[in-house]
C-alpha cells in the first residue's frame, strides 16, 4: 500500500456528492486511517475506503405521521 494516494475528507465529499459531515461520521465508525488525536482528527482515504463508503446503505425517505384529522 505504499505509494497509494489517500483523499481527506473534502476530497471524498466533493467525489461523492455528500456533506463531509456525512463522510467523517462514517470514517468513525468503519476503521479509516487517521492523523491526530481527539477532536483533531484527519481522516485519511484510500480507494478501498471510498469503495466501501459509496457502497453503504443510503438512509431512507423519513415518513412523518400524518397531523391531518
């Protein structure tokens, strides 16, 4: 894996058509490589993770309960 380039977070938000919120929560909890500690983390992307994220279950249409008598 040496020589593999690795995208931040902007990066796989822009290529992915997502907030980088979205991206960073996701990086948290599906081991990505990091840079820093605590609050001062760099999420680090390889292709392999951008693979995995663009393939992750995309939430649904939120149904809210009908207010209309």
């Amino acid at each position: 894996m040496e020589g593999s380039k690795r995208y931040t977070v902007n990066e796989v938000a822009a290529t992915c058509n997502c907030a980088p919120r979205t991206a960073r929560k996701w990086a948290q909890g599906h081991n990505v490589f990091y840079i820093g500690e605590g609050n001062r983390k760099e999420y680090r992307f390889t292709d392999a993770d951008i693979e995995r994220f663009r393939e992750r279950p995309l939430p649904g249409r939120r149904w809210y309960k009908d207010t209309e008598n």
